[in-house]
C-alpha cells in the first residue's frame, strides 16, 4: 500500500477548519484534523507546501517511521503550527490503518478500557442568573460535568461568556481583526469564589464543577484562587498560570489541594516534563490535533499514569469532529482516561463532517465503523470557503495586553 495522494481542505462551517486527507493506491482514505484557531492558514501552507510534497510514495502503515521522519526531519521541531500538521498526517494514517483493518480505530489502540466516555459541557453568562440558567441548560442535555464562566462585574467582555466585546457591542465568530476584550484580575479574583457559591447553592454540593482561568493569573494569584475555592470543591482549576513556566506550579501545589488542569496550548512532551513526574497537575489537557496526533498523545498518557495523572483532552468547538473522533477513540482505549470536554457543534459543521461517534446521556462513543468514523463532504466543505477570523486580544484598563 502506498500513499498517493495528500489534500488539505481548508473548509468554514460556520468556523474554520484545516482537513488533511491522504488517499492510497488502494483507494482506502485518511482523514486528520489539522485546524489552529487563527493560524488556519498558516497550517495549512505547512501541509500543502512542506509536508504534502513528502508523503506520496510512502507506506501508510509506517505511522512511527513517518512522525519521526516529520518531527525529527523539519530540524525546525515542536510549535503549534508544525505539531498540528504532523497531528493531521498522524490521524490520517491510523484512519487508513484501522480501514484497512476492518476495525474501528479504537481497537488498535488496546480496545475498550470502559463501555462510554464521560464528557464535560460549556456553562457560560454575563451575570449569575444567565449563569444558573447555562448550568441548567447544560445538565438538561444530559452533561453531569459543567465548566462555569462568568462576567465579571465593571468589564464589559471576558474569556468564556458569549456574545459581546469590549465596546460592548455584539460581534459574529467571523471577523477580520481580533476582538478586543477587557480584563482585571483583581476583580476577576473578587467575583470567581462568589460564583461558585451561587452555584453550589443553587445545584448542590455533588455537581462536578470546572472552571478555566485561562493562563490568565500569577503563580501567587492562581494560589490564592485555587485555595479561595476550595470551600466549593471544584473538579479542576484550568490553566491557572501560564505553564510554560512549569515550575510555576510548585507555589500553587504549595498552597491548595484545588485539582489542576494544565496543557491545551502544549505541543509535545517537554512541555509537561516538569509538570508531570513532579506531580504538579492533575489533568493532561492538550488535544490530539495539537500535540502532534495519537502517537505522541498516547505516549504521553503512559508517561502520566504512573503518576495518577488522567487524561482530559481539549474539546472545545474548534477542534473539528475529525479531531473529535480521534480523541473520543482514545478517551475509549486508554486506562487512565480522566473526562473529555465537548462542546459539540453545529448541524452544518456536522453535515460537512458526517460521523460515526455519538452524544448520548453526557457521554460519548466513537462508535463501530471502521477507521475513525469520519466522511468529508467535499462539496459541502467547498461551498463554505474560509473567512479571516481570530482569537480575541485581552487588554487591561491601562491598555496593556494581557494573556487572552
Ligand atoms: C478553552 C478553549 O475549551 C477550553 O478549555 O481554553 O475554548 C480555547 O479558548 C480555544 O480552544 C481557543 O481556540
Ligand atoms: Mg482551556
């Protein structure tokens, strides 16, 4: 078997998404998900112009030989533009792998470690009524986990609430030039405790309840707010301090007992080395889109579980279902799976990428079609060209910009 063909398809549903496909001469298919929210483009040049070029003429069943012969042989290694195109040809050759198998790729991957995959929903409003009436969205759809984000009293636009920017003026996904949002940490760190004691009252001390600060604090600040919740109990605190410090961690560790979850922004293992084997965090959390596909993100899910680290995998919106699907398969297969988020998506994105998994009382299966379990309607996916759109940039009162 060879590979002959490799297409990337940079499609816009509603939101952008980077598809690798590669096709052998046999006509079995692989499909990777290769999308970077606001750097699309700059993955998929990486693919087309770099990558793509590389792979005809290889055997697809060399999925080792070839992330090696990607990550070592660009000399220029880790980041998240070249992680997330060696993600996509990763994903797509165990796709080819399991089709040529007959076997849904969880299967060769140790097969099923657990019957469904327990996830995690998005619960999200400006103020603490729309907040209560989120979580409660969110359990009615059958999630028994909630991430909470609230608004926070004086900023008119903050991480994780839906709708406005900082003039306050609503803005669509699509936009040309980032969104501007407004941030103070100290009221952040004022409103957040008072949040999840509303919440607490309202659904009860049992409610698994996350929360995601988003890189967004000082070690010493990430302390006070971890211990500040403990009262509450929360599953996890998420990026709490920007990681790449790593050792920034041990102050938090020193000070509170709160869960850490830690990762979604990490490409490859040297980014967790410290985080890990000193048992700083709780959680893994980077997606296989971008941490260079399931090869590398199973190795670094047995590197955690001597440490009693679980898996977490990022799943927000813009991690296309083809990323999705990888990671639910091995949110099936590995031992020490901790929660998968999911945010779902739309009916369009989900017509453009038909697939085998299903959502079902909170929790996921990638289902029983061989391979991934994903098709790409090419000519659905062609009728939604790409259209510019980008992360937020988070801005202090002062002006100053400040991680988003
Ligand atoms: C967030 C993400 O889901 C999460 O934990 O951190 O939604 C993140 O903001 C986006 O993936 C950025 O593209
Ligand atoms: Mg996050």
């Amino acid at each position: 078997m060879k590979i002959v063909d490799a297409t990337t398809v940079v499609t816009s549903p509603g939101r952008n998404f980077v598809t690798l496909k590669l096709t052998t001469d046999d006509g079995v298919t692989g499909l990777g998900d290769a999308t970077l929210n606001g750097r699309e483009l700059a993955v998929a040049g990486y693919l087309t112009e770099h990558v793509a070029p590389l792979l005809t003429g290889l055997d697809p069943h060399r999925i080792e030989d070839t992330w090696q012969y990607l990550y070592r042989g660009a000399y220029w290694r880790r980041g998240p533009v070249t992680m997330a195109a060696v993600a996509a040809v990763d994903v797509a050759l165990w796709d080819i792998k399991a089709k040529a198998a007959g076997l849904p790729l969880y299967q060769l991957l140790g097969g099923a470690s657990r019957e469904r995959v327990r996830t995690y929903g998005h619960a999200d409003g400006r103020d603490l009524p729309e907040l209560l009436d989120s979580v409660r969205a969110r359990l009615a759809e059958g999630y028994s986990a909630v991430r909470i984000q609230s608004g926070i009293p004086g900023l008119k636009a903050v991480y994780g609430v839906h709708g406005t920017d900082a003039t306050g003026a609503s803005v669509p996904h699509q936009r040309a030039r980032p969104l501007v949002e407004d941030w103070d940490t100290d009221a952040y760190l004022r409103h957040t405790p008072a949040v999840f004691e509303a919440v607490r009252a309202e659904f009860g001390p049992e409610l698994p309840l996350l929360h995601d600060a988003h890189h967004r604090l000082s070690p010493i600040q990430a302390a006070r707010l971890a211990k500040d919740l403990e009262p509450y109990r929360p599953f996890w605190l998420e990026d709490c301090t920007p990681a790449e410090n790593q050792e920034a961690l041990r102050l938090v560790r020193r000070h509170s007992t709160t869960p850490l979850a830690v990762g979604e922004v990490f490409n490859t293992v040297y980014d967790y080395q410290t985080l890990i084997t000193e048992q700083l965090i709780d959680y893994v959390r980077s997606a296989v889109t971008h941490f260079g596909g399931l090869t590398p993100l199973r190795k670094l899910v047995d590197l955690a579980a001597p440490y009693q680290i679980r898996s977490a995998f990022h799943g927000p919106e813009d991690i296309s279902p083809v990323g999705m699907a990888a990671a639910i398969h091995l949110d099936l297969a590995v031992h020490n799976f901790g929660i998968q988020e999911y945010a779902g998506h739309t009916p369009l994105t989900e017509a453009v990428f038909r697939h085998a998994y299903t959502f079902t009382d909170g929790h996921l299966h990638p289902g029983e079609a061989p391979g991934l379990g994903v098709e790409l309607d090419e000519e659905l996916a062609a009728a939604h060209p790409y259209a510019p759109a980008y992360l937020p940039v988070n801005r202090l009162r002062d002006g100053s910009v400040h991680d988003w």
